[in-house]
C-alpha cells in the first residue's frame, strides 16, 4: 500500500514538473512571438567609429530592417570592455539588452581576477558576425620596414619603442606580449580605449607600432598613413600581397585573428535567441555588410548560436594555453 502511495505521489509530483515546463516553454514561444515589441539596446565596449562599432552599427541597421524595432547602440568604452560586459551580464534576460562583444571578452577571464561574469555562464552566444587577422603596423615616422628591422631595433633600444593596443588584455595586447615574449625583446605597452585613438597616435609617431584588426586598418594602410610589417594570419592577405605573414618574418606560431559577435544574458528564452540567430544569419548575407566589411579584410561568418558557443569554447581553451606562457594580469 505504502509503495502504491509513493508511486502515485512520485507520479503526481511528475506531472506537476511536466506541467511546469509545458508552461515555461510556450511562456518562452509567447514572448518571442511578437519579440520585439519596443527598441532594442546593443551595448559595445569600445569607442564609437572604431572597428567593433562600426560593425555592430551595420548589423544594428539590418536587425531593425528584419525585425521592425529600433536596435540602438550604446557605447560603454572602457576596462578592456568589462563595463559594457558587466551591463549585459546583469540585465534582465528578455532580448532588449543584447551586447556586441570582440575576441577580448574570451581572454578576460584569465587577466581580470573579479570580474562579475563567466563567458561561456553569463551570456547567451546568438551568432558570431565576422573574424578578421591582425596587420602589426608601424609609425611612418619609425625608420624599419620588415619585421627583422623592428625586433633588432627593439633590441637596440631596449624599453625605447612602444607599442599600441585598444585596451588591456585585448587580442592586440596579448598579440604585442607574444611578439616580446619570441623575439626576446621589451616594449612599452599603451592601452587606449578604441581604434580611433590608436591610429591618430600611430599617425603621429607617438607611439612605435600597433597590431591592428585589418578592419581598422586598411583605410589607413591604403592612404600610406601607416606602415604595414607583417600580418598574423597563415598565409598573405590578397588584400596585402606584399605583405609576410609572421612566420615568414621570423616569428612562427604568433597566429591571431579577431572576432565579433552577438550575445544575450543567460537564461533568455531559446525562441528569442533564434529568433536574433536568423536576424543576424540574414543580415551578414547581405550585399550591404558585404561590401562594407569584406573590402577591408573582414571574414563574415553568421553560424548558429550552438556553432557560435563551440567556437568559444574553443577560443577559451586556446586562452588558457596561452596565459600559461604569456603572464598578463590587472587586478
């Protein structure tokens, strides 16, 4: 009798529980049904006109033509983008609070001990927008034009020369550390709160070089402002023929790329990620984000949410293995 009891109240208790995510599931499926309802807030954390915002304003521009809502973007510059990362963790988890987020976001982790939020627990990836590989460029004003003539005068001119990245931690921070690290030499680093700020210093000579998304870039390496050395992908650019690659410079292995996506705060209903997932997906295959974006080197990307979060996690992985030789910490 005690036994039929606990069967039928073990029963009870699972219908209760199928009842509950019968509920919460068509509450998610009624709340992306007319998602959105009211503008939707971007938040970047880096200055405007730089690379990532540009790219996240294009994206902005196609979100709001698909989804017939405003989508704003607002700027948080600052903290190596941590402010704009500690918004969005923390907002509510309804779609109206998105962040567009670069490669540093996957390597804060390792330099900033307190941060209030976890990559891969406190957002939900939506899709991955673009990857684009670095140009090391060096100010006009500084007499090398190979990577060769960069490390001996570094080794010449010990703590001398500096070099220029678009905040702590960054990809183009950690990109300058590695370069030290293999070419046994020592560099001032110059962390700036965005891209702009970096060109008109590397224009100006005041300061020596800069690994630079090609994004950033290109317009600048076209106009003969800035001087570009070497660039960090595998093999040459066909944007830049001219151009080795680092390995062909004499520094094997210093491989990286940058990349943006979109995110939402852990725990927003699944309908609303593929909802944004399709949006975005839509958005980078048109002619508009194409033309804008592959000129300058740009390699659109727009995968699934599932394909995005994998991508991370890899990303994350490849972070840990490096922090492990290069030491870069902040607080």
């Amino acid at each position: 009798m005690f036994s039929r009891l606990r069967s039928a109240k073990a029963l009870s208790m699972a219908a209760v529980l199928v009842a509950l995510a019968s509920g919460a599931a068509k509450a998610d499926a009624d709340a992306a049904s007319d998602y959105p309802n009211r503008p939707v807030r971007i938040v970047v954390g880096y200055q405007a006109g730089g690379p990532t915002d540009v790219v996240a304003r294009l994206l902005a521009k196609q979100l709001q033509t698909t989804l017939g809502q405003p989508f704003v973007v607002d700027n948080r510059p600052g903290a190596g983008s941590n402010i704009a990362s500690d918004q969005v963790a923390g907002a509510k988890a309804d779609g109206y609070t998105l962040l567009f987020a670069a490669a540093p976001i996957a390597s804060n982790g390792f330099i900033y001990k307190n941060l209030k939020w976890d990559i891969r627990k406190s957002f939900e990836p939506i899709s991955q927008v673009m990857s684009a590989p670095a140009i090391l460029a060096v100010s006009p004003t500084l007499p090398v034009h190979t990577l060769a003539e960069l490390i001996a005068l570094a080794k010449k001119q010990p703590g001398k020369l500096s070099f220029a990245s678009t905040g702590n931690g960054g990809t183009q921070h950690l990109a300058g550390e590695m370069l030290m690290q293999q070419a046994g030499v020592n560099m001032i680093h110059v962390p700036y709160k965005g891209a702009s700020s970096v060109i008109t210093d590397l224009i100006a000579g005041n300061v020596s070089m800069a690994f630079m998304t090609s994004v950033s870039a290109m317009p600048y390496l076209k106009a003969g402002q800035v001087r570009p050395i070497a660039v960090t992908a595998p093999k040459r650019l066909a944007l830049l023929p001219g151009v080795p690659t680092m390995a062909e410079g004499g520094l094997p292995g210093l491989e990286v790329d940058s990349w943006s996506g979109l995110f939402a705060p852990a725990g927003t209903p699944r309908p609303i990620i593929e909802k944004l997932q399709q949006a975005v997906i839509k958005a980078v295959g048109t002619a508009e984000m194409r033309d804008n974006l592959q000129p300058q080197g740009a390699v659109l990307v727009g995968n699934t949410s599932r394909e995005f979060k994998a991508y991370i996690d890899k990303d994350v992985e490849h972070m840990a293995k490096l922090f492990k030789t290069v030491k870069v910490t902040l607080d």
